[in-house]
C-alpha cells in the first residue's frame, strides 16, 4: 500500500507595511481641472490610508505645469528625491501621461527607481515598473504619449499661427496696460512710470540710474518688488508701448524641452499697427532705441578689448 506524507503548505508570511506615495498633475489651468486635481490628491490620499499593508508617505502633485519635462515640475523633483533618499518604497500615478510625456526621461526616471527597488504603479494601463514586462509596455506607451503631445503641440502651433494672421494678440501682461473683454485700456498709475522711464533714459541716465531713481521713489512693480536693472531695460525695448505689437518675436525650438528661442528668420513675424492704446509716441521710442544700441554697441566693444589684451597678457607671461 502507498505511503503518502502530506506537507503541509507553509503559511503565507505577510509583509511589513509598504511606504507608499502618489503623484498627481495637470497641466492647464481651469475650473474644470482644478476639480480633476483635487480629485486625484484626494483619491490617492484616501486609497494609501486606507489600505491596511500601506503606509501613507504622502501624495505629491503639480498643478498647471506641462509633463513633457521636469524642469518647473517641483513636486516631481521632490517625490524623485524622497524616493532616492529612501523614504518610498511605492509611487502610485495615474497614468504614464500624467508621469511624464517625454519617453526618455520617463524611462530613465523608472529603471533608476527600479535600481533602488522603488515601484511605479500606473493605474490606468495597469502596469508594475518591476515586472518584467514592464519596462517593454512602459516604453510602448510613453512613446505613444509622447507623439500625442507633439501632435498637441503642432496644433496649437497651427491656431497660433491662424490668430497671428488675423492680428489676433495672445495676451501678455504688460506693465503700463490692464486687459478687458479682449481689449488693453491704460493703467494711468503705471504708465506715468514707463513716460518717466522713457524720458530719464532719453536724458542721459541708464539703466541701474533709473531702477535706483524708482527705488527710492518708492515705486514697485506689479509684484510689489523694486524694479531692477533688466526690468528697466525690457520696457524701454517694448514696442507695445507705441501701440504696435510684433508677434513670434520668440518661438518654442522644442516642444518637448519648451526651450525658447529669439526668433532671427526661423519663424515669421506678424507686426499690427494699433492694437495698444499709445503710451510713449514712436520718435521716443525710436531714440531710445538707438541708444540702446550704441550701449549695446559700446559694451561688447569693450568686451571684446578686454579679452584681447588678457589675451596678450597671458601669451607675454608664457614667453617668460
């Protein structure tokens, strides 16, 4: 007769309680996605606390900011920090878009946190960065994110494009000017201050003169900080002020790094005559025009002296 030895199976040994964080973001802002990010921050909240084998390490988030970098992004850059000073064992995401839209740096982010034995969870496409076929479907679907987001990026190119051919101004706050029902009115208050910087310049002081003049007038910019020397010297250069506006004068190079670029022919340029009520008339925005040049003209003169005779001083103390 058979001999059968039953083994008894060993019994489950439970795991210690995992640190677990999440990370949410949106990338515009409105409303509608305010809602959507308070949602998210709340959801994971409520899920980390209320799992019993998880241990709440926090949910970071970024509101408003794009994923195709991480650069502005700093509740990233502090979720990646925390992570890799052993402070999370699990990062809970939406979806690999939310994560990160550019393909390289989302791969280069999880195979380090894969290193350190730290585990992405995407809930959408149901993926774990540390099974093994999650790295295959993680670079599959970044990819495909990646794409959408260049595929966005050309079609806001094209209706920006489409608005500057009709003389359709994207709005940009502007010292000097309030913006109503589509429309820029004069701020009296500020624009004093732009006539009053325009005429100084014109007279003879420069830039650092001015910003100093307004300091201790007690005159502060719109964010109540004194101005400076480079804020002084961008309204001087505003064309707006004469009432014309030259749109693209800068473009975005890379749509997945939002490096910007001064536009030198790469890109067309829409000028519209009349889109601003006038604050400074255009034979003073002229004149200092020109002397921004010959400053301009002045300082890279001297530069260019100066490198030169370190140059010879430098090749007279090698021949001793």
């Amino acid at each position: 007769m058979k001999n059968i030895k039953i083994i008894e199976k060993k019994k489950k040994i439970v795991e210690g309680k995992k640190r677990v964080a999440a990370y949410a973001r949106v990338s515009m802002n409105s409303d509608v996605l305010k809602n959507s990010f308070a949602n998210q921050v709340n959801y994971y909240s409520n899920l980390i606390k209320n799992t019993p084998n998880f241990e709440y390490a926090g949910v970071y988030s970024d509101f408003a900011v794009s994923g195709t970098g991480t650069k502005k992004r700093d509740g990233f850059k502090e979720l990646i920090k925390d992570a890799k000073d052993g402070k999370i064992d699990i990062i809970l995401t939406k979806s690999i878009s939310r994560f990160a839209r550019n393909t390289v740096d989302l791969l280069n982010t999880v195979r380090e946190l894969k290193t350190l034995g730290v585990e992405v969870r995407f809930e959408k496409e149901r993926i774990n960065s540390l099974t093994s076929d999650g790295e295959l479907m993680i670079s599959l679907l970044a990819a495909f994110a990646q794409s959408e987001s260049e595929n966005m990026s050309t079609n806001i190119k094209w209706a920006k494009k489409k608005s500057m051919e009709q003389g359709k101004d994207q709005y940009r706050p502007t010292f000097g000017y309030d913006y109503k029902d589509n429309n820029y009115i004069i701020n009296v208050k500020e624009a004093e201050i732009v006539k009053y910087i325009f005429k100084e310049f014109i007279n003879g002081k420069n830039y650092a003169d001015i910003a100093r003049e307004l300091a201790n007038n007690g005159i502060k910019t719109r964010k109540n900080n004194p101005f400076n020397y480079a804020q002084v010297k961008c309204i001087l250069k505003n064309e707006r002020y004469t009432g014309t506006v030259i749109m693209q004068k800068c473009y975005i190079k890379n749509p997945l790094t939002h490096e910007r670029a001064v536009n030198k022919g790469e890109r067309q340029k829409y000028i519209v005559n009349d889109m601003c009520p006038t604050i400074i008339s255009k034979d003073e925005y002229e004149k200092a025009q020109i002397i921004i040049k010959k400053l301009s003209d002045k300082y890279y003169k001297t530069k260019e002296k100066n490198y030169g005779n370190n140059k010879k001083s430098q090749n007279h103390t090698g021949k001793n």
